[in-house]
C-alpha cells in the first residue's frame, strides 16, 4: 500500500462551529499526528473556494486521504466525495467528522468541545487510513412504469410520463378513476367545477396508448430492485406479470370517521354531516335536512379528527379552505340562513387561499373561534325551540360561553391513512411514519424519493395535501423517473455487502436479518449471495453474521475498529 | 348560563349606524383595545364590544357600559388593520343602548327613522309657533321701539311651560336612568356593591360631569374643550331658563357689567363654538371622529345653532328697540328649543349627559367593589 498522505480540513460554519469550538487549535494539533501532510481551517468548507481548497491540496501535496471536520455527513458527504472526485482521487478515501450536530450545537463548554472535536477528527484519521477505493455500479432501467392509485396525482404522474412515450400500469382498487375529486362539486379557492378539471384529466389517461388501466386491481407482489422490478397484478381474480423500473406510489388518504367523537352526535343527530356527505348535497344540487327543510341555520365545525392529540395530532390541510368553500356555496344557496363557522385557526397559506378568507368575511358568516382542547357539543335542541340543534361551545375571542342554533352541522372531516397502507408500504419498501403516511427520502430537499430507489411517493399518502401540491408531486416524480429512463441506467449503492464464500458456513442467518431482501442462498454452493443492486449496506447482516463471512464495504471490522481505537486515544 | 348567538341582531343594529362592512370586517386582532387610551383592565373596548355586537349577545351588550367611556377619538379607527371603524361601532352601540334603556320605545323608533325624526321636530317646531300665534298678544303695537317681551311673553307663563316640560322630561329621562341601573347594576350578579361607596364614589362621578376629566387622556384637546364647552353652556342655559327665568328675562336692560349680561354672552360662545366646531367637522369628514353622521347628530346640531343664534338675535333686537322682530325671534327661538328638548334631553342623543358620567360612576363602583373583594 501506498503511503497514506492525509488533508485535514475543520470548518468554522460561519460561527457554528467555531464560538464553540477553538477550531484553529483543533487544526494545529490535528497537523502533527503521522500521515497528516496538511491541516487547515476554513470559514465554509462546503463553499465553492472551500471545496477548491481540498481540490488543489490534493493536487499540490498529492494528499491520498482526506478528512473534513464540519457538520454531519447526511448534510455534506456527498459533496466532499465529489470534490475528491474532481481532484482525481477515488471518493471513497474520505471521512468526515461531524463537530456541529455532535459537538458545537450541543456543548456549551468550549475546553471540552474542542477536545471532543479533536477525538472525533483522530478517530476519521484512524478510519480513513484503511478506506480502499470503491468503484461505482449501474443498472439498467426498464422503460415502463407502475403507478399505484388513480386519483388525481396517479392520473397526472401517469399522464405525465406517458406523455414522453414510456409505457405506464395504472393500478386502481375501485371501479373508477379519479379518487376523492370525483366527489367534490367545486374546487377551493378559486370555486371552478371539481368536473371540469377532472374529466379531461380522465379521459386523456383513458385514451392514452401508453397507458393500460388496471381496474377492480390490485399489486400482490413487488420484487426486484430499482429499473428492474417484476410486479404481479391481480385483476378480477386473475393475474398478470409486469416488468417495470419505478413505481410511483399514490393511493391517497381516507376520510376521518367522525362518529368516534361522541360530542359531534354524528351518526345519532340526522343533520350532522360530513364534508363529503355535503359535497354529495352541493353537487345534486339539494341543500336541506333530513326532513326535507332548507336550514335556516348552518354551522360549519373544522378539525373534526385533526390537530387533536385524541385522534390525529397533524393539520389535514384541506379542510379549512373547504369550510369556507362551504360557508360560500351555502351563502349562494341560503341567503338567508344564518351560517357559522366554528374553528380553531383559519388556516388559509396556499396561493389564492387568504383572498378566499376575507371573501368569505364578507359574506355575513359568522367566524366563532373555539380553543383546540375546548371542542364544541352538539346536542338536540329543546322541543319547542325554532332550531333543530344546540351547539354548546366556549368561544374564544369573546370568552363567553354560548350556544349557537343549527338545523345542519358540517363536520369537516380530516384524512387519515388508509387501513391497509402498512400493507403498501410493505409492498414497495418504504416506511411510515407514526401517522401511518409514507417517509420521503428527505423531507425538505428530497420530498418525492424514498429511500428505496426507483419507488416515488407522491400526494397525500405521503402527508395531507391539496391538488396543486399533489399534482406537483406526482410531475416532480415522474420527472424523476423519466431523467433515470432517460439515462439507461442508474448508480446504485456501492458500499454493500460481500460474502467470503470461504469462510461462510450457510446458515442463513443473514437472509434472516435482511431488511431488504437483498440476500439470496446459493443450495449448490451452500452459501449466502449478496444482490448488490438491492443492498443498501445498512450492515446488518455483517453484524449477524457468527463467522465474519459478510463484510460490508466501507464498513470493515478493521475500519471500525481503528476509528474506535483513534476515539479511546486521546484523553477527554 | 350560555346565551344564545342570534347575528341577526346586526339587522336592527344597521338602523342605528352600524356598517355591515365593519361588522364583517373586525377579525379581532385587537389593535383598537390596545392603542384606546382610556380603556383598562375590567373595562375593555371598543374590541370585546364588537365581538359582543358580531354574535348578537343582546343581554350582554345592553349590561355594559364601555360604550359611554368612549369619547371617540378616532385613534382606533384610524390605526384598524381591517378599516373597521371601531369608534363608529361604539357610537353605533351608544345610540343603541339609548333606546335599550327608554322603555318608552320611542328612542328607538327616533334613531331608526330619520323620516320620523324630523317629523316629530318639525311638528313640535310649528306647534310652538302655532301657540305664539294663537295666545300670544303683541303689546304696544303703536309703540314699536318699547320692547316688551314680558308682556309677550310673560315669564311666570313660560316659567310654568318649563316647569311641567322639566316635570315630564325628568320622569322619562330619570325612570331610563333607573333602567339602566337595572340593567347595568341590579342584573349583574356578579358584583354586589356595597353601599357605602355610592356615597364614596358619586363625588368623582360629579367631578367627571362637569369636567370630562378621563376625556382629557384622549387625543385632541381641542376636541375635549368644544365638547366641554358645549355641554357646560347647555346645562348652564337650561338652568338659566328653567330654573333662573325670573332673573334672566327681564326687560330692563342691564349694563354690560351685568352678570345676566356676561353670563348669558358666555353661554352663546359656548353654544356657538360648540355646534360651529362639529357641524364644521361633521361637513368635512376629514377627521375619523366626524366622519359618519347619523340624522339624529345633524337635526341636534342643527337644532342647538339655531337655538343659540336666535338667542343672539333676541339680544341684538330687545337691546337696539326692534320689538316686533324681538318678539318673533322669540317665538322661534322656543319653536328651535322645545323640539330638541323633548326629543333629545330623554331619547335621543343629548341623553349621554346623564348615561356617561352614570356609566363612569357605574364603572368605577364595580371596579371598587372588586378591588375590596382582593383586598379582603
């Protein structure tokens, strides 16, 4: 082997680091031990000249080695591997030591933070001395793409990208297209017909040659590995075989069942409906109570099952802005009819949503604000009083103690997961969160990945949104995967496992321990085989395995062993 | 006890001043409580008032007395996110418990028709005249220069007009004060007041009669001075000629240094500055305060600048020897006073010279009262 010839490089970020920790010090120190030909300290290190600094140190001191001591690799890895990669070094001879997240944002004593960083920055010397160069792999990617769900953000990815001419498998479990927009009368906030927007979307997937619409169907079976899945489909009772590449999941929500909250007497008081069960009112057009009466006073309850620790502690996002779509649609209707509008806080963040609010202000509702553990009663009203209801209710903005009259209670219900979304889950690879909704691979800069490759998670199965936002997602994922089919090919994973097949005994063990079935059993040979295009290397099975047959690259016994040894040498 | 949201309150409210807009606007941020110099602690406005007013909480709003502790600067109007006009929905409210306190309905009925209002003015107008006309007998008709208006107009027959006028008024005006004791006082059970500090606390409500002292925390000293003014040269005139007849209408002319003289010149540039110093804003609209007017402010104003610009005319005539011209003027000088007595003083707007200073005297009994409950 070479000699090793390492580049320390400790970032101040900004003050970040540096008011916690003396990172010139840390630097010096770090310069003296063996094998370190540079030691450096600099403001950004993610920065353009930050990132040039390595590039031309690496060049002028033919570094071999390199270790930067900022924040944590989830945030920046990636970016110093490609800075090693740009110097013409292999980007796996690289370590970071995280003194932000481990050190300066959670310390407050200056000595000891400084010694903890010079620990951690030994322990990556210690490390990356053993790091062997690792050589990236691509798969090929199969044209043709599954998507799960046919509501309003299934329909836009699919539309999306059999629009390039790729072949797509729309999976649907009911008998039609379209999900919950199919049952919506008008849209918030700009009220346009549900309809209109919807149908032509409809039509269009049905027409499409690259599309085939798999009704009454559900997926049985995904296995394979990003641009080459095999998914079996049954449809009726029968059973067809697809070869795909990626797969956007979009199966949606479902409505919250307000009938588990007693005070709101759904389900015992005729007149107390749900935002859907309105809808199907606005849309055939016959607005009255179950006797056949126009109400002649309606109140409109937000949050039914969301932002309430008893049912779900999350926004449902869309509920407000139907409310006043609502409170708007019955002012057209009942221009007489008092209308109140009980909620908690008037949500109104989307574009065209705050106009929607103060339009409604305008149209003698009257808003009664009700506190987010203090939930308002709905009970029937005295014989003999001119309303049907009485809802008993503390209001906020007053702090009186009222009750307002009703003869129709919209509850406007939140979403939830679906029963079997763990099942789905399960299917594709990815995990839920404790809503039960799909985790994004990252939720800020990588909203629409999970973090199995080649499997898209788009609109509210993923949290709780409006159209725009789901169709965002659904385009944003099929552009995703149209890049990757337009690429042939897609990197995977290069840090995966390996089996010594000398050392291994067959026991199994592995397979067993494989969250991502990426172990297989070869019966002639008697040993585990890793399918690298499946391995994530999360490092499991190495750490299963009872005779040390499983190594995971980037992730040996020594490379562990001398970053702990490095950690345990100085004194702290 | 919950109350019972009714918003169609709004409807009635409209005929009294209230926008729809406004109502519709406030979303409560409550910017106007904060920059209010006079409200406080147990007394909050104009903010929670409008809550009260958007849901209908009649029982509520009829038992409170922030609306009389406003004297409508206009700073909450001004500084209102939302252009509410908060100080306008308070004036609204204060015509409102106007008639919510005179059981005799006819406040209410006088606010919500301005056809009505002017009528009842009108007729009494001509039915003054129509007395003079009919009974009055224009002495000394060949001695024109000699004017004679105790012989036009006896003083101990104008005196006794005034005195039953005063009589019936009182028992309106004090029986609506009772009213809104009962509605303020007696019905809040939530306070019990002792006794004693009626005795304590009516000194500061006196004080705040005659002087409007919490008005002077408001913007606008010029503002509390027209008003004060105003109010103290009415009550000064009033008493001059309900009570002090004999002694203010003579027919000897006193010289200047005279005290019947002085006073009564006082109590004219008084009225004069007053009435001048609000139609002229009410015209204009510049200022927030002034920007909305009610008929009832414009027939009050009216009403109060004809009454004292007869009275100057009476003076220059009696004084320069225009008898005829002293005595009609006189007649319509009553003709201009006895409608803005009777509709004003117990049903309409002059009425807020007793229900403020009660409110305020009302107000600080309960404040009291609480502060000896957390004393004890």
């Amino acid at each position: 082997m070479e000699e090793a010839r390492i580049g320390i490089y400790v970032c101040w970020c900004g003050s970040n680091i540096a008011k916690m920790v003396d990172v010139e010090a840390v630097a010096e120190e770090m310069g003296k031990l063996p094998n370190v030909v540079v030691a450096k300290n600099y403001k950004y290190m993610c920065s353009d000249p930050g990132q040039d600094l390595i590039v031309s140190d690496i060049k002028e001191h033919k570094l071999n080695r390199v270790v930067v001591a900022a924040c944590s690799p989830r945030m920046h890895e990636m970016t110093f591997r490609k800075a090693l990669e740009n110097a013409g070094i292999n980007p796996y001879l690289f370590e970071m030591a995280n003194i932000r997240e481990h050190v300066s944002w959670v310390h407050t004593d200056r000595d000891k933070a400084t010694k903890k960083s010079k620990s951690l920055i030994t322990a990556a010397i210690n490390r990356v001395l053993y790091h062997d160069p690792l050589d990236k792999r691509s798969v090929d990617i199969d044209p043709a793409t599954l998507v799960l769900g046919g509501g309003i953000a299934g329909l836009a990815a699919a539309l999306e990208i059999a629009g390039s001419g790729k072949q797509v498998y729309l999976i649907e479990r009911s008998g039609a297209l379209g999900g919950y927009a199919a049952e919506i009368d008008l849209l918030a906030p700009y009220m346009n017909s549900a309809a209109q927007v919807l149908d032509p979307l409809i039509e269009q997937v049905q027409n499409h040659k690259n599309i085939e619409i798999f009704l009454e169907s559900k997926v049985t079976d995904i296995s394979g590995y990003v641009g080459n899945f095999d998914a079996k489909i049954e449809k009726k009772g029968k059973e067809v075989e697809k070869k795909i590449g990626n797969i956007v999941v979009a199966t949606g929500l479902k409505n919250f069942d307000p009938a588990v909250i007693d005070r709101y007497g759904y389900g015992k008081l005729p007149n107390v409906v749900t935002a859907m069960e309105f809808e199907k009112m606005l849309k055939i057009g016959k607005v009255e109570t179950k006797t056949g009466k126009l109400p002649k006073n309606v109140a409109i309850i937000h949050c039914v099952g969301s932002r309430n620790p008893d049912y779900h502690e999350y926004c449902s996002r869309i509920c407000c802005m139907n409310a006043l779509k609502f409170a708007n649609q019955a002012r057209s209707i009942l221009p007489e009819a008092n209308i109140f509008d009980l909620y908690t806080d008037m949500r109104a963040f989307a574009k065209g949503c705050e106009e929607l609010y103060t339009q409604t202000s305008r149209k003698d509702v009257l808003f009664l604000k009700f506190e987010k553990g203090d939930l308002p009663t709905v009970k029937k009203a005295a014989a003999g009083d001119d309303c049907d209801m009485v809802i008993d209710m503390h209001e906020a903005l007053s702090g009186e103690d009222i009750e307002v009259p009703a003869d129709m209670v919209i509850l406007m219900t939140g979403t939830e997961a679906h029963d079997d979304a763990k099942d789905v889950a399960h299917l594709v690879g990815v995990s839920m969160c404790g809503n039960d909704f799909f985790i994004e691979k990252h939720p800020k800069l990588d909203p629409v990945a999970t973090t199995t490759d080649g499997v898209y998670i788009v609109g509210n199965c993923v949290s709780p949104k409006d159209i725009p936002d789901s169709v965002s997602q659904a385009k944003a994922a099929a552009a995703r995967i149209l890049a990757s089919i337009s690429q042939g090919s897609v990197e995977v994973e290069v840090t995966t496992a390996e089996v010594n097949e000398d050392i291994c005994c067959g026991c199994q063990t592995c397979i067993k321990v494989c969250p991502y079935t990426a172990i297989g059993y070869d019966e002639e040979k008697n040993v585990s085989i890793v399918n690298e295009a499946l391995c994530k290397g999360c490092g499991t099975c190495g750490s299963a395995c009872p005779t040390g047959a499983i190594r995971s690259k980037h992730f040996t016994d020594v490379q562990i062993l001398s970053q702990i040894e490095g950690l345990m040498s100085l004194e702290v | 006890m919950s109350q019972r949201v009714d918003p169609n309150l709004m409807k009635e409210l409209e005929s009294y001043g209230v926008k729809k807009k406004d109502w519709n606007a406030c979303f409560h941020c409550g910017n106007c409580t904060a920059v209010c110099p006079l409200t406080e602690q147990g007394s909050m406005f104009p903010r929670k008032g409008i809550r009260s007013m958007q849901m209908g909480l009649k029982d509520k709003l009829a038992a409170g007395v922030e609306p009389w502790l406003c004297y409508y600067c206009g700073d909450c109007s001004d500084t209102c996110p939302r252009d509410a006009n908060p100080g306008e929905m308070m004036m609204a409210l204060r015509r409102w418990l106007t008639s919510v306190y005179d059981w005799t309905g006819l406040s209410g009925k006088l606010y919500r028709s301005k056809p009505l209002h002017l009528a009842v003015v009108s007729f009494l107008f001509f039915a003054v005249l129509a007395v003079f006309f009919i009974f009055a007998k224009i002495p000394l008709l060949s001695d024109p220069a000699n004017v004679q208006l105790n012989s036009f107009a006896p003083v101990h027959v104008i005196e006794l007009a005034d005195h039953i006028m005063l009589a019936v008024l009182s028992f309106f005006l004090l029986s609506n004060m009772l009213n809104m004791f009962i509605k303020v006082v007696i019905k809040d059970k939530s306070v019990k007041i002792p006794i004693h500090l009626y005795f304590k606390e009516v000194w500061l409500a006196i004080w705040n009669f005659f002087t409007q002292w919490s008005f002077r925390k408001c913007e606008g000293k010029l503002y509390w001075f027209a008003h004060l003014f105003l109010m103290l040269s009415y009550m000064a005139m009033f008493s001059l000629i309900v009570l002090f007849l004999g002694w203010f209408q003579t027919d000897t002319i006193h010289p200047i240094t005279h005290p019947q003289r002085w006073i009564g010149y006082i109590i004219t540039a008084g009225l004069i500055f007053g009435s001048l110093y609000f139609m002229i804003g009410r015209a204009r609209k510049k200022d927030r305060k002034f920007k909305f007017s009610h008929h009832s402010d414009w027939i009050w104003l009216f009403l109060l600048f004809m009454i004292a610009i007869t009275g100057i005319l009476i003076h220059i005539f009696r004084i320069n020897g225009m008898a005829h011209l002293t005595y009609y003027t006189y007649a319509l000088h009553l003709a201009f006073e006895v409608p803005m007595v009777v509709t004003f003083v117990a049903f309409s707007k002059w009425s807020h010279l007793v229900y403020r200073p009660l409110a305020i005297f009302f107000a600080n009994l309960k404040k009291s009262t609480l502060a000896l409950q957390k004393n004890r």
